[in-house]
C-alpha cells in the first residue's frame, strides 16, 4: 500500500514540474512576442515612411554609396581647374578604350536584280537624351558613322579571305553626350540604299531617252522635262535599329554574328502580333523564322577591340567586354560617361581581380540564444548574414550588427560572445526599458477635425533646440559589447522639460510651443475682449456721451487690472486717476467721473475718503497743467 501511496505521489509531483515548464515556457514565450510585434511593425511603418536614413548612421557607412572625404578640400575654383585638366589630358594618358568594329559580309535579297552588284550601307548612331520641362517630345541627336559597299547576294563558295570584307570602326568618342543633354540610351540604325533600273522597253535604241512615237512631255516652266535618267532609277532604301546601351547603361549588342532584318523604310509597318508558342512537326515551318525567307536581310560581324590594340598588338593582351563595364558592382548602375572627355569608364584591374577571385571569403557565423530568468530557452540556427532578425537590415559587418541592436532594439538586452565559429548573441528583456512618450506633446491630443488631422508629413513647430555634442568617439572594438549596458550608457532625453502639455486657463485649449513663455493667467485682457466691452456700452441710447466715454475707460481699467472683490474698488479709483487723470481733464470728463464715485458710494462700495482723495487728485493735476 505504501509503494502505490508513493508512486501516486511522484506522479503528481512529475505532474507538477511539467506544468510549471509549460507555463515558464508560455511565460517566456509571452515576454518575448510583444517586443518582437512592436519592433516588426515598425520595420512595416519604416519601410513606408522612413524617419531616417540608415547610411546617415556613423556606424553604417558601408552603405553609403558616396564619400564625404573630399567635401572639406573641395572648393569652387577647383571643380573648373579639373574640368580643364580632363579635357587637356592626351589620349595617351587615358586607360585603355574600346571601339566597336562591324563588318559586313553582305546584303541578302531575291528581289534586286542580278545586275545590281552592291549596296550603299551607311551606319548611323543616335543618341535618344532625356526630355527636359519644355521638350514636347526626347530629343534625339544623330551623328552619322560612315558609309560602306556591300556585297549583294554573296555566294557561300567565294572564299572570305581572298576579298576584304568592308568594315566600320566606331569610335568611343561616339558615346558621348553633346550640347549639355543628358543621354538616356544609344541607337544603332543601319540603312541600305539600293538602286532598282527599270528595264527599257522595246523600240528604244541605245542612247534614244524615249519613244519616238510617243508624244513629248510637257515642260516644266523652269523648261525641264519632268523624266531624266536618274527617274528611271528606283530608291529603295531598307533600315532596321540595334539599342547599343539601354537606359541602364547597359551593352544590348555583345561579340558576335548578327542577321539583321530589314524593312522597307516608308512603308507601312504590320501590326505588331503577340508572342506565342509555335509546335514544330515534321518539318513544318515556323511562322515567326518565316520573317527571314521573306524579308531583306543583312548579314555582319560586331566585335569589341581596344583602342591600344590597334596601334600596339601584344599577345597577351586582354579585351575586356564592354558588357562588364557597364555592369560593373563598383558603379552600381550608375551612368558611366564621362561628361566633359567623352570617354568611357573602365573598371581597375584590382576590381577585376576581385569578380575572378575563386576563393571565398570566410564568413562569420552568428548565432542567437534567447536568455529568461537566467536561463537559455531558445537558440537559433547559424547565420551567415549579417541582417537584423526584426528590421530585416543589412548590416554587412558583426559591429554595424551589434551597434544596430542596442541602439534600435532597446526592449532587449544584447551580450556578445566570442565563439570559435563565430559569434554568439545573447538576447534577454531589458527590465529597465522606459517606454515613456518622449516625443512632441501636441502630437498627443489634437483638438482638430479630420480636415487638418497629422497625415504624413507637415510643418515642423517654430521651437527648435539646438544640441551640439560630440565627445571623443571611442574606436570600433567589440569589447564594449562584452558585458550589459550600465544606467549612464543608456539613451536618455537630452532636452529636459516641454514634454507636458499645457493648457490655457480660460478656454482650455492647449498651448502650443511658441506660448509657454507665456502666463495664461495674463489672457483677461484679450484684444477681442475689450474690442466686444466697447461696443456694447455704444449700443446704449438712455446715457449721454460723457458718460459712455467714461463707463469705456473704467470697464477697460478693471478687466486689465483684474479687480473682481468690492475690497479692491478704492484702490481702483486710485490708480484709475493716476492713469486716466490727463485724459479726463482733456475730455472734460471729471463732473462725469465724479458723479460716477457717487454711485459706488451709494452702493457701499467706497467711503468718502475715497472720493475726496480723487477729487484732490485731479484738482491736483489740473494745476500742474495750469488750469483753473
């Protein structure tokens, strides 16, 4: 009996543990989910209005597309100086450039006739630049690039060697940008002019221009006939465009045979039909291929040389593509003219080094072990990213991450580890997180509608504080992430005061920045109070003009003094006549004065010292003015 008693017992107690690991781990997992919601949405609200930039951030200058090194130097007379020096720089002294060579092989169409040898190809390069405000349309700049003979219909059995094939070199100074416009993309139009003779109708002996039996043309005024020789020739010409460089800046026409597709340029183009996927069964032609059967086609070469190689032939000379140029990661896409030269930009060799560097670099791998109540619940896997787990940022280095952590992710406590592999990241809940408002307090209680609400951004309150801190920055060292943060290192509001809000005394509405240097106690004498006083005592018609002129200046005297108690009306009278005393006396305004002490004292409100005293003060004055 008392083994079962026993065994009962350790059941519960089992029972016990196991429900006290269970609630432990809710608990832990609790204190963790809402930091974790409120660190994810404000990634979401970040990404959707973001209150900074993060490569403003000083240890997050890896992100930084540009350098700020040479604005100190930097100065205005010198950006003229190297302009000039650019543009005098021999090309001698310019890294080496490429050119673009097209050589033609021939002119394929059934269609022209067998006595029509060769063709007029002439290469023309525009450059299509950006629109400005004004422009109704981009304005394109074209610069033509040479003219060449081709072959028309070449048979396959004529060998390429004996005869030299025509060819265009293209120049890099062809790539520029001209009259200040900035180039969006680079065209290559290609043009043949063929020349079709209509054959002579029978009857016509050599060297006869027409018919005899045929009536003459009429004249023209200027006594030309309207048919000569050259009309007997007929003007084809073909075309068709290549992009050379897109908007990106990138080559579209890499090394290579091309087979150019031709169409007659004045004629009406087909509509454009849809891509679709085309079965190919026993031979059946294709429609989309069929294009080359049918149309004029023209058949060359496009290569990629350097300029160097075409004066100084070595054999070990590499040429580099101008593909990679333009797609180079150390520009990042960025427009790779030169604006003043006309030159195009080539990678250094270091950086082709390092894109055909076949040996990876080591990576550190971070791992992050969430801490609760002093003990380790959760780890996660390794990473060999330095991204923030919440914001999902790129921190590219174990310092940015760390810096990062403690300065945007304050709920959590953040210890480093060194580990042999890596790193170790140890993750708990900072107990001492003040999670006080500390920002602008009218942004708490709007008493606006929804016309004027805050959406998005708006004007910045005239209350500005200027701070200006910069103490010596310690170095970068990853010993200072080694133990917890203490209470001085934490962030803490270096503005103290104006994060209350304030309301006015009288109409309760909240003060705004600019007016708590004001007393609100001082707003009973508003200018619209004593403006709405004045008129209602005008409105009065059973009093005289006098007396309204008065009942004026003593309404006025007593909202600006404040005087609201029947104890302070004696003072009143003084100080009313030591203010106004002038100003009754120039408006004849004392028997109305005097009859207004009357009242009060018939109302118990003064005694007859005080009227006396008044009376002698204005006696008083009128003899300092020298009236009787």
């Amino acid at each position: 009996m008392r083994s079962k008693k026993r065994e009962r017992e350790q059941k519960i107690e089992e029972g016990d543990e196991n429900e006290s690991i269970e609630a432990d781990r809710e608990s832990f997992l609790q204190a963790f989910e809402k930091p974790t919601q409120i660190y994810r949405y404000l990634r979401t609200r970040h990404l959707a209005s973001p209150l900074y930039l993060q490569r403003n951030l000083s240890f997050m200058k890896h992100r930084r597309s540009v350098t700020n090194a040479k604005r100190k130097t930097c100065k205005v007379e010198s950006i003229l100086k190297t302009a000039e020096a650019k543009r005098k720089e021999p090309v001698s002294g310019r890294p080496h450039l490429q050119c673009m060579n097209l050589v033609f092989s021939g002119f394929f169409n059934e269609q022209v006739p067998l006595d029509t040898n060769e063709v007029e190809v002439e290469a023309i390069l525009m450059k299509i630049c950006h629109k400005k405000r004004k422009d109704a349309s981009s304005p394109v700049i074209q610069t033509s690039l040479g003219k060449v003979r081709v072959t028309v219909n070449p048979s396959s059995d004529v060998d390429s060697s004996d005869t030299a094939s025509p060819s265009l070199n293209v120049s890099p100074e062809a790539f520029t940008q001209n009259n200040g416009h900035s180039v969006k993309s680079y065209v290559l139009h290609l043009s043949v002019t063929c020349h079709l003779r209509h054959s002579i109708p029978n009857g016509i002996c050599n060297g006869d221009l027409m018919d005899p039996e045929e009536p003459h043309p009429k004249k023209r005024k200027n006594g030309r006939t309207s048919i000569s020789l050259d009309d007997r020739d007929d003007l084809i010409v073909y075309g068709s465009e290549l992009v050379v460089y897109d908007r990106r800046k990138c080559c579209q026409l890499t090394e290579g045979d091309y087979q150019l597709v031709l169409q007659e340029l004045g004629s009406k183009s087909p509509p454009k039909k849809q891509g679709t996927w085309e079965t190919v069964l026993n031979g059946k032609a294709v429609g989309p291929f069929e294009v080359f059967n049918r149309c004029p086609t023209l058949k060359f070469s496009l290569s990629w040389k350097d300029v160097s190689s075409s004066s100084n032939t070595t054999s070990g000379s590499e040429v580099l593509n101008a593909y990679s140029e333009f797609n180079n990661a150390q520009y990042s896409y960025q427009p790779h003219f030169d604006n003043i030269s006309g030159y195009l930009s080539v990678p250094s060799i270091n950086g082709l080094k390092a894109e055909n560097q076949t040996t990876p670099r080591k990576k550190t791998q971070v791992v992050y072990q969430f801490l609760y109540n002093n003990n380790t619940r959760q780890q996660t896997d390794a990473r060999e990213d330095m991204c923030c787990p919440w914001c999902s940022i790129n921190c590219d280095n174990l310092y940015s991450l760390l810096k990062h952590l403690r300065l945007s992710h304050a709920r959590f406590n953040f210890v480093y580890v060194p580990h042999s592999k890596g790193a170790k990241i140890d993750v708990s809940i900072n107990e001492r997180y003040d999670g006080s408002y500390v920002g602008n307090p009218q942004d708490l209680n709007s008493h606006i509608g929804y016309a004027f609400s805050r959406k998005g951004p708006v004007r910045r309150t005239p209350v500005t504080h200027v701070i200006v801190y910069r103490p010596v920055r310690m170095s970068r060292s990853l010993s200072e992430f080694l133990e917890l943060e203490t209470d001085n290192q934490y962030n803490r509001q270096l503005v103290q005061g104006h994060n209350r809000l304030y309301y006015h005394t009288a109409t309760t509405l909240p003060l705004k920045p600019q007016e708590i240097d004001f007393d609100s106690e001082d707003e009973s004498y508003p200018p619209w109070l004593k403006q709405k006083t004045t008129n209602m005592i005008d409105e009065f018609t059973d009093v005289n003009e006098g007396e309204k002129e008065l009942m004026k200046l003593w309404n006025l005297h007593i909202m600006k003094h404040g005087h609201i108690a029947d104890c302070q009306i004696p003072s009143a009278c003084n100080t009313f006549v030591e203010e106004h005393g002038h100003y009754l006396i120039e408006k004849n305004l004392c028997r109305n004065f005097l009859l207004h002490m009357m009242n009060l004292f018939d109302f118990s409100l003064i005694k007859p010292e005080v009227v006396h005293r008044a009376v002698w003060q204005l006696e008083m004055l009128k003899e300092e003015i020298g009236l009787d």
